[in-house]
C-alpha cells in the first residue's frame, strides 16, 4: 500500500505525513487479495529496477504479511520481510492490542517463512521505530530475534524533531541508539534506516556492534530530514547501503538511490570546507557490496567472487528507446558511467536472482 503513496506530494512534517498518507494505506491491508495491477504490481517493478535483495516493511496484519511473503517467494526475490511492530504514538485504527499479541504473532510470521523453506526469503523482527514501541515490547521482540537468529529492521535518528521526542519518550537514555542498545536489537544482522542526526557516541556505538546502515538519500530530502553524512559513516568503518524507503522516497529504483546518495554528498561538500564528496565508484559500491553488507550477507552475495551466488543485470547501453547516448569511442568504463548516470529499467533485460532469470526483457523491441 506504500507504494500507492510513493508519488503522492505531501510537505509536512513525517509524522503527519505518516498520519495522512502511511498509515490510512496501510489499514487497508487487512484485505489480503492482492491485485494484479494494484499490490501485485510492485514486484515487477522492484525486480525490473534491478532490485535482487529487499528489506520490506509489511504491515501489522499478520495474514497480509504472509500474503507478501508468499508473492515474493513465487516472483523469485531475494528479501527480508517484516511483520511490523507498534503499538504506541499511533493511530487506535493501526496499532497492535498488546505486546503478547505483537510477540506471537510476529513468531508466527517467523514459522510461515520458515515453512517456505527457501533460502531466499527471511524473517526480519521489524518495530517500526522506538517513537512507536514501549522499552518491553522491543526488548521482547529482541530476545525473540536472538531465539531465532532473526535480522532486525528499524529506523535511528530520521529526523531532527524524531530524536527531540525519543528524548522525551526515554528520558533515561543517554541517545537514540542507547534506547535500541538498551533493547537488544543492536548487532550485525541489524539494519538501521536514516541516521542523519547522529552522534559521536552512537557511530562508535554501531561501529561495536556491527550494526549496518541503510542510506535513504531521496526520502531523506523528500520529507525534508536533512542530509546524511555518508562519509563520515564510511570513515568510521560502518556497514552502509543505499535503499529508497518508499513511500517516502519518491523512486523504487537503486538507480536513483545512488544519483541521489551522490547529490546529497556533494551538497555537504559545498557546505563544508575541505568535504571529501563520494565517488560514483563509491556510490555503486554502496548499491551491491555495501547493500550485502548491511544485510549480513556478503559472503553470498554483493559481487562477483567465486562461490557467490549470481544476482546480476544484463544491461543494454543500446536498447531501443534507451536514454542512453552511446559514441564509437566510448569505453566501456564510459558506457558503464552514462548508465549508472542516465540509465533506467529499459536498459536492464535481465534479472538473475540465485542463477535463476526473473526478468527478461533480452527479445523484446
């Protein structure tokens, strides 16, 4: 249903956009049929953007969480699905009746995936964020993730106003990161989304754990959040990805991901004295190996190593109706640049996911 809004302009602050276009989406996934054009359609879009790995933020319903589970399991994904977690500073029509239901139900997902038996898909525990879970509820949802060796998905220090409130909500803490770390969901298999308000001690803080960052360049200047210091994470040896975070970002394509990890580095560098901007090959690196990274998983994926397995993208510089403008002298250095600059879905013809082609577009004009 995000995807629904993932277009939708909306200028206020997160929380009441969430409050106005998230949430009221969302209610309505207590209807599990999935439509073709409707629900059904994002899938193809996701794998014919070239995304072979996703972390996806269900829903509180249980039943639409399996239903997700199981179209992506059929279309041939690779990805981390999460029945989400909330029960506070919520709306009374999509929230969770108590931290015993929220607990069970979410090992229940875990037992679904678990009966797909296939090592593509993979429960991920996902409290939405701490602004909208009790300290008991994710500590629970903690242990459960260490009783089932599960990753765990959440958002850290989004927005400027976001971690005023974690303060007031968790007055004992010493940071936003110390809430998580208080709760047991800091570790290797963790993913946190955003980090732009971060400090000191909590970089040094996930850097201990292992903990990966998810960099969502798009939605971060779509609502506004700020701009998220990559390179600082980087020179601190964090795990950092790029991911889209729809509906607040505006693109499901890592294409755009990557343009727009590169705009916002270079805005801090005009802003900052002496600011070593990324590099496009930083930033692809980002997309694949740092994306595998994040996710725990690149002894299996991320690159081209021997004894990986093969998630790749034919790319077709000269498709019909590319955007691309490719010369007689250009390298393939220069094509691979003019792609990654100005290429979309029209260009990749092929999606492999674990050896097996999802996508192929290769004969058609």
């Amino acid at each position: 249903p995000k995807f629904q809004k993932a277009n939708t302009p909306y200028e206020g602050p997160n929380m009441s956009r969430m409050e106005r276009l998230s949430w009221r989406a969302l209610t309505s996934t207590q209807n599990t049929h999935v439509h073709p054009g409707g629900e059904g359609g994002w899938k193809e879009r996701l794998l014919k953007n070239g995304t072979t790995t996703a972390a996806y933020y269900a829903t509180l319903h249980l039943e639409a969480s399996k239903v997700l589970a199981q179209v992506v399991h059929d279309r041939g994904q690779r990805a981390l699905i999460g029945k989400v977690n909330m029960m506070v500073n919520c709306p009374e029509y999509y929230r969770e009746s108590s931290i015993t239901e929220s607990v069970s139900e979410t090992e229940d997902f875990i037992f679904f995936i678990k009966k797909l038996q296939t090592p593509l898909i993979k429960p991920v525990i996902t409290p939405r964020f701490a602004v909208a879970c009790s300290l008991d509820q994710m500590k629970q949802l903690g242990q459960l993730a260490k009783k089932h060796d599960c990753h765990i998905q959440t958002h850290l220090c989004e927005t400027q106003a976001e971690v005023t409130w974690i303060q007031e909500l968790f007055p004992w803490s010493k940071s936003y990161t110390d809430v998580y770390d208080t709760a047991g969901l800091l570790g290797a298999k963790t993913i946190m989304a955003h980090c732009v308000w971060i400090e000191e001690q909590e970089l040094k803080r996930l850097k201990e754990c292992n903990t990966g960052v998810a960099h969502c360049p798009n939605s971060n200047i779509s609502i506004r959040s700020g701009h998220c210091d990559v390179r600082q994470l980087i020179c601190r040896g964090i795990k950092v990805g790029l991911a889209t975070d729809c509906s607040g970002g505006y693109s499901s394509s890592m294409l755009d991901s990557l343009r727009r990890a590169l705009d916002v580095s270079k805005s801090l560098s005009i802003q900052r004295q002496n600011y070593q901007f990324l590099t496009l090959p930083e930033v692809f690196r980002l997309a694949t190996l740092g994306g595998a990274q994040v996710v725990n998983m690149e002894d299996r994926i991320g690159n081209f190593e021997i004894g990986k397995e093969f998630d790749s993208l034919l790319i077709d510089f000269e498709v019909p109706r590319s955007p691309l403008d490719i010369f007689d002298k250009d390298t393939l250095e220069d094509k691979i640049h003019k792609f990654l600059y100005n290429g979309d879905d029209r260009n990749i013809v092929q999606v492999y996911v674990a050896g097996r082609c999802v996508i192929n577009n290769k004969n058609c004009t």
